[in-house]
C-alpha cells in the first residue's frame, strides 16, 4: 500500500470509547436573559464532550433513546471542513440519527409527555427525525418549505407526498394541535416573530412547543441578515448557509438566537416560557443541547 492509502485504511477504523454515564437525562431550565450566567456555567460543567482527539469515523458506545440498547456511536464529517459539530454528528449504528435527532425525541417525550393520539405538527417531513416520530405517533402531521409548489396542500416531491407549508402563514384552523415541533427551522424565517405567532394560534388550550435553534451564547438574537423592501437578501454578517433535504445549496440562514428567544415567545402569547439545557453521557449527548419551550395556558 502506499503510505497515504495505509493512514486511509487506519482512519477509517473506529476507535470505541466508554462512557460512565448517569442513569438519566440531565436537565435544567431558565426564563429570562438574567440567566444567561447560569447557562454558561451550566456548559462549562456539563458538556461531556467526547474523549479529546477523536477524529471522524471513530466511534463511542452507550445507549440510544430511539431505539433502545446498548449502541456504537459514529463521528461523522462537519459539512464544509472545521471543527467537530457535536450536535450533527454521533450517528446511531443502528437507527440512523444523530445527536441532535435522538436529543429532540427524548427530551420531547421527556418534557412534554405526549400520547399516541395527540395531535402534532412538526415543521419537517422529508427526513429522518420526521420519520422516527411518525412510527412513534400516527397523528403526526410534517410540512417542508417550497416556493415552487402551492402552500396549504400535499405535493409530490421526488417519491413522496409532502405537504408544503409557511411557518409564517400556515394553513391549518386555530387551536388544532396538541404539539408543535419545530428543529433547527427558525433561523432560516426572516419574519420568525410571524412564525411564533403561528405555532401559538394553532395550538389548543394547554398545548405545547418544543424547538430548537442555533445558540449563540449570548443575551440578544443576532439577525445575520433580512429582506430590504424589494424583497431582496440584504446580509449584515457572512452569508452562513445549513444543510437542506430539498437543496444541495443549503438554506440561507437569517438569525442565530440568545436567551431573547424566550421573550419573544412571550410577546407570540405563550403565558410560560422557557429554555433547557440538557447533557446525557449514557445517551451520549455531548453538549451544548439547547432546547426552548413554549406553553398555550388551559
């Protein structure tokens, strides 16, 4: 072999790493921006990154939500080169889904207790996540997000039915849904305010939202770009763009999120509102996990 094919052929066997972990998911809550201290040290006491050094296609062990058991965890290339994203990476073997997919699931069922019969929305159809959630629960409704296509109906996309939705101006009737789910979406919504507006009108009396966004740390929502009054991209930072089911391209992102998040769920109508933070080493959830929950009063 030559020497560059023989570091290949080492690489690309996984080194497994053993966690002792917790017997549970661990989790703490905050509401409003004077917390952002505590969230902070929250991280720097729990984020359990994996062992210093791993490389990708290295793999740690411990167990999986999703699918239950003990499982082989796999590191997987950050899009684009760069530092390991932790929260996109650590592939289950056996199901499929990654950190943040299998951290969503658990922290959902954890936080929010649905039943099988509940109604819920979640603003994704055309990946794995989405199809994890539909054989846990039949009602489960996913939209994607197409200009090309009419807003409001079920399109075919490729080999699938996809219903095609604006988060911003949905089209289902007030006070449908026990759930809203919305991961990793917002940033991509130059109207979100719109968006919370949304999930909140057509939630029931006592339902509930649980999304996630990027986390930049801080106090205020950063807006890394906008629409000017012709309808035109105008960036304000580096255009950063995240990976798309429906676009090799990738979708433009608009804002990245700080604790201001929790009050504008607020001002959308949601009496409680807050943000967790959540770590599992038998879960394998390396931080950071940020997670932000909305509920509608009963």
């Amino acid at each position: 072999m030559m020497a560059s094919a023989i570091s290949d052929w080492i690489r690309s066997r996984p080194r497994v790493y053993s966690w002792r972990a917790p017997e549970e998911i661990q989790s703490d809550c905050y509401r409003a921006v004077s917390d952002l201290d505590s969230v902070k040290a929250y991280f720097r006491g729990h984020s359990h990154a994996p062992a210093t050094g791993l490389l990708e296609g290295d793999a740690v062990d411990g167990e999986c939500y999703v699918c239950g058991g003990q499982r082989e965890f796999r590191v997987t290339a950050t899009p684009g080169g760069g530092d390991i994203n932790w929260r996109e990476t650590l592939v289950c073997q056996s199901c499929g889904l990654m950190n943040r997919w299998r951290n969503c699931i658990h922290l959902f069922e954890a936080l929010l207790r649905p039943t099988e019969s509940d109604r819920i929305y979640i603003t994704e159809q055309v990946t794995p996540l989405y199809e994890a959630l539909a054989l846990r629960y039949p009602s489960l409704t996913g939209s994607e997000y197409s200009t090309d296509l009419p807003m409001g109906e079920v399109s075919r996309l490729g080999a699938q039915d996809v219903r095609i939705e604006d988060v911003t101006s949905l089209s289902f009737p007030e006070r449908h849904f026990e759930v809203v789910l919305s991961f990793d979406v917002l940033e991509h919504v130059p109207d979100f305010p719109a968006a919370l507006k949304e999930f909140f009108r057509v939630l029931k009396a006592g339902g509930q939202l649980l999304l996630t966004v990027p986390f930049n740390f801080g106090a205020d929502n950063r807006v890394r770009a906008r629409l000017d009054g012709n309808g035109e991209v105008e960036h304000l930072m580096p255009p950063q763009y995240h990976g798309d089911p429906l676009s090799a391209e990738g979708v433009l992102c608009f804002q990245d999120f700080g604790v201001e998040l929790v009050k504008n769920m607020h001002t959308a109508g949601f009496q409680d509102a807050f943000m967790v933070c959540s770590h599992s080493r038998r879960w394998v959830y390396p931080g950071p996990h940020i997670a932000f929950v909305g509920r509608k009063r009963a």
